[in-house]
C-alpha cells in the first residue's frame, strides 16, 4: 500500500509542475497576455518580469513543499506557511499584472 504522503505529495509535485510552466511561458516566454489580469496599458515586459517572475517562485515553494512532504510526511505548520505565501504571491502576480510599480510609457 502507498503512503498517503507520497500521494499527496505527488498530487503537489504535478501542481507546482504546472504552476512552473505557467510561470515559464509568462517569464521566459514573454507572454503576459496569459496573466487574467494582464491590463494591456502596461509594457508586456515589466509583466513578463514581474509576475512570471512570482510565478515562477510560486512554482519552486511548492515543488519544495512537495518533496518535503514526500520525505518528511504531512505537517500543519508547513502546508499553513505554503498557502499563506501562495495567497500573498497571488496577490502580488495581480498586482504586478495591473500595473503596480511601472515607471514608464510603452507605446503597445
């Protein structure tokens, strides 16, 4: 029989996979238009590098947490600290994605 943590952190592997990819595409890729709150007024490059960016961290917390649940087994403290900080860099990809912080005139 499997342990319920290697299943549970194969369930947060391929999540965090995904969230990678994502975060890939709109980084490296460069395509912001893929963000749902891209607002096109804003340079597509300062949302590639902004929220791909935190996307892409978003990805690594949870391919980490991921393994370490793997490893370590399940703990409350653990899954509480990857969720705040998923809501709060979610948070921060939105706002990113919106404009927050761009100091320029892009012609777009």
């Amino acid at each position: 029989m499997v342990d319920a943590n290697i299943i549970s952190g194969t369930v947060w592997l391929l999540c965090g996979l995904a969230i990678l990819y994502l975060g890939y595409v709109i980084a490296i890729r460069g395509r912001a238009d893929l963000h749902a709150n891209y607002d096109e007024s804003v340079d597509p490059a300062y949302v590639s590098r902004w929220a791909g960016g935190t996307a892409l961290l978003m990805g690594v917390l949870v391919v980490v947490y991921a393994i370490r649940e793997m490893i370590y087994g399940f703990h409350p403290f653990a899954l509480g600290g990857l969720l705040v900080s998923l809501l709060v860099l979610s948070y921060l990809t939105k706002l990113f994605a919106r404009g927050v912080g761009y100091r320029g005139e892009y012609d777009g």
